[in-house]
C-alpha cells in the first residue's frame, strides 16, 4: 500500500504542476478574458509582465473597461513570483490618446462625485513592482496621465505629451495637474495644462518627464530589456527601493531619510543582502531568491 501511495504521489505531482501552468497559462490568455489590452509574458526568462493597450481604431483610448482590465492584468503580475517588473506600451501609433470622451460626455457632477469617477486608474500607481511605460505616438490627457503614474517612462523619437483637457472645458482628472508638476516643474506644467500644448520626446527628456528616448522600431525592446535588468535583481529589495524613491514625493527630507534609512537597515533582515554582499566579497554573481 505505501509503493501503491508513492507511486501516486510521483505521478499526481506532475500533473498537479501540469494544472498549475495551465492555470498560468489561461492567466495571461488574451482570447476570453481581455478585449481591450494584449498580456503576455516577455524576456528571455519570461520574467517581464507586458500590457499592450489594444484599441487601435479609438488610438487607444482609456474607456473604464480598458482600465479594469488593466487593474486585472496587474493584480496577475503582482501575484507572480516569476515576473520582477512590467512593461505596459501601446502601439507605435499611439500610446494612448486620451480618456474615452464618447463615455464621460454625459456624466453630471452627483454621478463623478458619488461614484468617485477615475478613482480605479490609479492602480497603476499602487503597483510594488516596478512599471515602465514604452511610449510612441500620443500620450494626451489620461494616457500622458497614465504614463505618470508608471516608475519609468521611455519614449520613441516620435512620442508626443500633453494635458490637452483645457481645451475640452475641464482639467486632468488622473494626477495630470500633480505628477506633471512633480516631474517638470511649475511653469512647464502650468504653459502645458492652461493651453493644451503638447511637447516632443526631447523635450519630454530634457525637463525629465522621460529617462531615455529611442528610435520608435527599438523602443519596446530596450523598455523589455529594462524591465529583465529589474527583474535580475532581488524582487524584495526592488519594492523596497521603489518605496524609498516614491517618498520623496510624498515627505520632507528629514522624513524621507528616516524612511530610507529604516528601509536600509530592513534589508539585512534578508538573505538576498547576504547573498548580495558575499557575492561582491567573493568576486561572483549574486543568486537572488527573493527572500
């Protein structure tokens, strides 16, 4: 009876793992479960999250079922312990042009008040590991929004931001009046959201919306590459990291140090800074666990 129990054992392992890669697998199926966005794994050792904004026809327009979606694609990675970093882009066309107006053209202040209008699209924000946007094409309004909330933003040489929603009678709803102004300062921030106008993938680079700007046929490849340096290293410590940066927003210096140097001292709780640290001693590549 115990050979009998053994024998069994070894072979409903297999397929119990057989179920969970399926399971896997159907997590990351476009066909079925996402109309608006592609979600695949990429990297040479699949341990990048990729979300591609598919609403060609609409130039990928963020309606409220695209950025469900998104949130559900996201809450998948996050619970991915292979995935160390995500790559969210649109097509070379655009990222995304903007909110869907068509669905919010009707809306009266009870139903944007009460129902808290927007208050999911901040979820990319809220993400712990770390997310970078691949932008070509438009990025106005709610995508420029978007490509905010992520930690990096690359963009083609013909990528395009700008907060155009003055000209449609209202503002940015999405952090466009708060991240902008974080990120490029006030008289930027205020010329781009009273008039409209948008600014090229240059300028984008040297007011430090954006960290790097590649020919627009390379730049899902290199964000791609970007995101497998990310997930090379340990996944604990990157949330820790991204923690620490994200502060900065948020605290005053004295604060933010505190938070830092708490952080830091939380890392060699972990055998991932043991390992990190040895293996700089010992003159070898660190093989990170995640623990």
């Amino acid at each position: 009876m115990a050979v009998f129990c053994r024998t069994a054992a070894r072979v409903l392992i297999p397929a119990r793992s057989l179920t969970a890669s399926l399971s896997v697998a159907r997590q990351y199926s476009v066909g079925g479960q996402y109309e608006y966005i592609v979600v695949e794994k990429r990297g040479e050792k699949e341990d990048v999250g990729f979300i591609q904004l598919n609403r060609p026809k609409a130039l990928n327009a963020l309606c409220d079922g695209l950025m469900l979606e998104l949130g559900r694609a996201l809450d998948a990675f996050e619970a991915d312990g292979q995935v160390g970093a995500i790559v969210i882009t649109g097509s070379e066309r655009a990222f995304a042009a903007g909110a869907d107006i068509k669905e919010m053209e009707n809306r009266t202040f009870q139903e944007c008040y009460s129902g808290n209008f927007l208050a999911h699209w901040n979820r990319v924000s809220t993400a712990r590991k770390p997310v970078i946007a691949a932008v070509n094409g438009f990025a106005l309004g709610g995508g420029c929004e978007l490509a905010m909330m992520c930690d990096i933003i690359y963009a083609g040489e013909k990528a395009q931001f700008g907060q155009p929603e003055i000209l449609l009678g209202t503002i940015p709803g999405a952090g466009g009046t708060q991240r902008l102004t974080r990120a490029v300062g006030k008289s930027l921030a205020m010329e781009m959201v009273l008039t409209g106008d948008r600014i090229n993938a240059q300028e984008a680079k040297q007011s430090g919306l954006v960290s790097k700007v590649y020919p627009v046929d390379q730049l899902v490849s290199e964000a791609i590459k970007c995101g497998e340096k990310i997930a090379g290293n340990s996944k604990i410590i990157s949330a820790m990291a991204k923690e620490a940066v994200n502060a900065a927003y948020e605290l005053t210096l004295a604060e933010g140090n505190r938070l830092e140097k708490r952080l830091f001292h939380s890392t060699f709780a972990t055998g991932d800074r043991k390992e990190g640290m040895t293996a700089f001693v010992e003159k070898r590549k660190a093989s990170f666990q995640d623990q």
